[in-house]
C-alpha cells in the first residue's frame, strides 16, 4: 500500500478563476501541489467543453510543476502531439475513447510523454490487463467525467484496490489516480483502498487563495 508521505496531490484546474487561471496555478504550486491536473473535454466524449493545448501552453510558464493532463476526448490521436509540444508531462487517455488505445499510448511515448489510461466507473479494472507495460498512470474515475462537484461513487474503491494488487505484481512504478468527489472524507478512505495520486478540484478550490495551501494538506493527510 502507498506510504502516506508519496501521497500527490493534483489540483483540477477545472475549478479554479478561469479568468486568472495563470495566477491559480501559480497559487497552488505555492500552495504546494505535486501534479497540475488539467481537464481537456470536447462536448462529444463527455458533456462539457473546457480548454485546449493553447491553454496548457500559456499556462506552462506558470508553474514546472507536473503538468497532468487528462485528455476526455474522442478522436483523440490527431490531438496528442498538440499536447505534448504545449508543455504536458502525463498524457491520460480514456480506454473508452478510441478502440486502439495501445497504439494511443506508445504514440504518447514516442512523444517522450508519460503515458496514462483512465477507465470510467463503469469500465472494469481488466480493461487495463494488455496494457499495463505501456502506462505510467493509472486514473480511477471516481464520477462520470464531465464536471467538477459531483458526488463520489462508492464502487470505485474496490477498482482500486484491485488496480493496486494489478500495479504491484508488475514491480513498477506506476502511480495510481483518483479523481471525482474527492474530499477530506473520501481522500483517506482512497488512499486506504491504495492509490497515490488524488484529484480534487472543488476541495482545494474552496474558501479562495487563502485556503489553499491548509486544503492542499489536509488533503494528504498531513493537517
Ligand atoms: C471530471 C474531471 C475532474 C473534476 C474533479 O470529469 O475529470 O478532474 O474536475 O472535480 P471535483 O474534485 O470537484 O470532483
Ligand atoms: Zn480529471
């Protein structure tokens, strides 16, 4: 099981000032945020419409911390290599977003990219079976991707914790993401389940700049 000091946190810009979004993310690197997460939705694959590799390449002289980007959008190869020149670190695909995701991933690779898969709540944790020698990030959709706020589903955990046992066998180190309805209440019992990397959007947005930092560590556990 993950240690509680390798824990990251990866805030979703999603919920941040869209219109001082260079100034958010330079708060939470301050504030101490391990991943950028950066939600990329195209009003086809999910329901919602957010931002493009402009943005990330505007945004990558704001911060070098990692930037995690979680591409919710389909097609999907004509747009990687967009993302890995704007400055992404994680290149996440959704499995249900293309039926080639492995030629999907090794072409993130080829970019010099870490690679990620994301499975959706009702995609099984086998789905990742073929392909966990081509990914470096396994992300457990803990909501139906599309919007930030919703409420976690509960039937993710044992994905998880059958995802930790699968990343384990491997020997490698391969980090294991939740993002979806992650809070003070639900960020411990995920870390317990075993993953390594939180998303949480809404709980380190709230209470404003000034809350950021104190969000960001109870998040982790530490406060
Ligand atoms: C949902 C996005 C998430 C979202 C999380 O489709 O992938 O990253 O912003 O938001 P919260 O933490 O508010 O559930
Ligand atoms: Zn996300």
């Amino acid at each position: 099981m993950a240690m509680s000091q390798s824990i990251r946190i990866a805030p979703s810009i999603l919920s941040a000032d869209f219109a001082r979004l260079g100034e958010e993310v330079r708060a939470i690197d301050a504030a101490g945020a391990d991943y950028i997460h950066i939600d990329v939705m195209d009003g086809h694959f999910v329901p919602n419409i957010t931002i493009g590799p402009g943005v990330v390449k505007s945004l990558r002289r704001h911060s070098e911390k990692v930037f995690d980007v979680h591409l919710m959008i389909a097609p999907v190869d004509p747009y990687i290599e967009d993302f890995a020149a704007a400055g992404a670190d994680i290149i996440t695909v959704h499995v249900e977003a293309t039926p080639h995701i492995h030629r999907t991933l090794q072409l993130i690779r080829s970019l010099g990219k870490k690679a990620g898969i994301s499975l959706n709540p009702s995609t099984p944790a086998s789905a990742v079976d073929y392909l966990i020698d081509e990914v470096d990030l396994v992300l457990v959709m803990s909501v139906n991707p599309g919007f930030g706020g919703q409420a976690f589903i509960e039937s993710q955990l044992d994905k998880v914790a059958e995802l930790r046992r699968r990343i384990d066998e491997t020997g490698r180190d391969i980090d294991l993401e939740i993002d979806g309805g992650i809070n003070f209440e639900t960020a411990p019992r995920a870390i317990a389940a075993g993953v390594n990397v939180l998303v949480a959007g809404t709980a380190t947005f709230s209470g404003g700049p000034d809350a950021y930092q104190a969000n960001i560590r109870r998040l982790r556990g530490d406060a």
